[in-house]
C-alpha cells in the first residue's frame, strides 16, 4: 500500500493575505513596507506568531490566531487523510491526533524562509523571498527502507485498529525524521503582493503554493514514499464517498439479521447490524456539528478464516438519500478491531452525520472478505 493516501502533497494552503486600507490617519499605498508585511504573513501561517501581522493586518490577534490553526488543520488533515480534518477520528483517536498536531507545529516553525526585498510593480509589489526546502520526505524514505520497507516493525498490529497502529508507526517515522532533517541550498522566487480595488492586499493561491513546495519536499510524499503494509489488515485510511452503483444488486437485510460470509458453501464469518439510532452527542474535538447523528453498532465474528477480518470505517458507508454521509467522531464509539479465526465475536460502533430532515438511511456494508455487498434500511422518527 503506498503511503501516498496519508502523504498527499503539502501544498494546499489556500489562504489569502490582506492589508487594512488607507485613510486619513494611515500612509498612503507607496509607502505601504510590502517586505515587513510579507514576512509577518508567513511567520503568522508557518510559525504561528500573530502579534506582528495582526498589528499590520488590522486584524484582531485571536483572528489571526484562528487562521494559524486552521492551516495547521489542514496541514495535518494532508498527511492523516481526509476523513481526519477535524482532530480526532475513527480512524486516529485524539490523543493521537495530539501527537500529530504538535510534531507539525514544529515542522512548520521550522520552514525556512527570508524576504528579501519588495519592489513596487505598477499598483502590486513583487516580494523576493529565499527559500530553503526541507527534506522531510526524504529523511522518511531513507528510514522505511532501513526498516525493509516495515513501517509496523515492533508494533502490536493486533492490539487496536490497525490503521491506528498505522497512524501510530508512521508518526515515529515523521518524528525521526524531522529530528535529523536537512535542507538543501537557498532558492529564490517571487511573490506578487496584489492591490484591490478595496485598497485591501492579497497575494494568489498559486503564489502560496508555489512557495509551499519551496519549503518542504513534497514531491517525494507523492512520487517516491511507499511501502507495504501487511497483507493481513486493511488500512487505507480514506472511507470510500462514492455513491454505490450496485445498490439495487445488494442484498437486502434488516437490523438484527445475521448475515452469514460464504465460501465454498460453507460459513467462514458472520455479520450482523445490531442498532442504527440518533444520539444527542457530539465531539468536542469535531467542529462540523452536523444536524443529526446516527450511530451504528455492529458485531462479527471469524468462524473459519485463517486471515484475519476487519470491519472498520471502510467497510460501511450510510446513504441519507442522494447523498453518502460523512464519517463523525464521537469518544463513545466503540473501535473495531482484527478478529482472528475461532475468536470471540467483536462489537463495533461507528458514526455518521446525516440531514435534520432524515428519517431513512441505507446502512451499505462491503469489504474485502465479502463475496456480494448488502444493505441494511433502517427507518428512525
């Protein structure tokens, strides 16, 4: 399995930068200091020092405090995968997630970056920066193919969820890594700082992401950083969000039913949905709060597999309509975790955030080990 779906490219700061307008009390536009501004703005989004720009910027500091944290999110989320943009997860716990957040603050606070000068350009500036790309990804490389390409190399798979023990491995990976980084030599390019007709400032999405890829050797994260997991456990990390074509072929079944998994005609593992109900809780780690929540508790059991089975947040998806519900986090839940042939039966639970409106959901069950999809309607008031 590539690590390409929790290494995507870093580049992905789409974040606008903009300066109070002029007025009576304020100097005019030429005489605007692009250079301290653009420095503020970066040491604002990489560092997270807010003091400086909000001062230049007009913004109040928790404002420009919030946006810090919200790229770090997004940061975050890029490595993690997309289901784990809000801290905390099915897939990673909080604490985890903790661990994370704290290992990117320092990552980003340690881009390295200088502007160097600013020059006027027509209405725009056109700001010179230096850059010196950090070879995160690299150093990350260099290690997983010391450990053989191993990346589980002394952890309990078998203990938890195994894309958890996955999240868990590659953090030390990360965490190596950044210790022994390296840099390669200063490059320069440019920005253009961007006069609107509000007298406001801004600098383009493309612009950032440009200098984003100066900063960190994402291309690796995509082109060179794999490895492969054990053939045992499923771990991608990103449940699927495509409505199933098939839905009309799947076997339908009801709350409670047992759902017998077949080969060669005879029952190697069982499957049932045991309660699909709204709850009033909500994460406090998941700011989305969506309008209703339902969750799902599920047992099954390996009756006589010799691999291991799984059911985890790939396994279902739960449709409200049209439209395939996002996976939500609540502490309460249940993990799933691998069930070895002749083991007990294994209790899961798992949520999702659905419409205000919703009194029908389809709960729609596929995974590796299963011959034929099928499908669970429930009905709730």
């Amino acid at each position: 399995m590539k690590i390409k779906s929790m290494l995507p490219i870093m580049g992905a700061c789409v974040l606008m930068l903009s300066a109070v307008g002029c007025s009576s009390s304020t100097p005019e536009k030429e005489e605007f200091d692009a250079a301290a501004y653009s420095t503020a703005y970066l040491d604002s989004i990489y560092k997270g020092e807010s003091a400086s720009y909000a001062e230049l910027s007009g913004q109040e500091e928790t404002a420009v405090t919030s946006t810090y944290e919200d790229n770090l999110s997004k940061w975050i989320s890029s490595v993690l995968g997309s289901n784990t943009e809000a801290p905390g997860s099915e897939i990673v716990p909080p604490d985890l997630n903790q661990s994370y957040t704290d290992l990117w603050k320092s990552i980003l606070a340690g881009f390295k970056y200088e502007v160097k000068d600013a020059k006027k350009d027509g209405d725009n500036y056109t700001v010179t920066i230096s850059a010196q790309k950090m070879e995160l990804y690299t150093q990350a490389e260099a290690i997983i193919a010391q450990m053989g390409n191993d990346i589980y190399s002394g952890a309990d798979v078998s203990a938890e969820n195994p894309t958890t023990a996955y999240a868990q491995a590659m953090l030390g990976i990360y965490q190596e890594a950044f210790d022994n980084v390296t840099y390669t030599d200063p490059e320069e390019l440019t920005v253009t700082l961007l006069a609107s007709d509000d007298d406001s400032w801004s600098v383009s999405e493309e612009d950032i992401a440009v200098l984003d890829s100066k900063l960190i050797d994402s291309d690796v994260a995509v082109d060179g950083l794999t490895s492969e997991s054990p053939e045992d456990i499923q771990t991608e990390a990103t449940p699927n969000q495509v409505y199933p074509e098939n839905l009309g072929e799947a076997t339908s079944y009801q709350v409670g039913d047992k759902v017998s998994l077949l080969q060669d005609g005879q029952e190697v593992a069982s499957f049932s949905i045991d309660s699909v109900e709204v709850t009033d809780e909500r994460s406090e780690y998941d700011p989305s709060n969506p309008e209703k929540v339902v969750v799902i508790t599920y047992t099954y059991q390996n009756l006589a597999l010799e691999e291991p089975i799984l059911y985890d947040q790939m396994s279902f998806q739960l449709l409200d309509g049209e439209t395939v519900c996002d996976p939500y986090y609540l502490q309460s839940l249940i993990s799933p975790n691998i069930s070895e042939v002749g083991g007990d039966p294994i209790t899961a639970s798992i949520a999702y955030g659905v419409s205000a409106s919703c009194q029908e959901v389809i709960v729609y069950v596929d995974g590796v080990q299963i011959d034929q999809p099928f499908q669970v309607p429930v009905s709730f008031s």
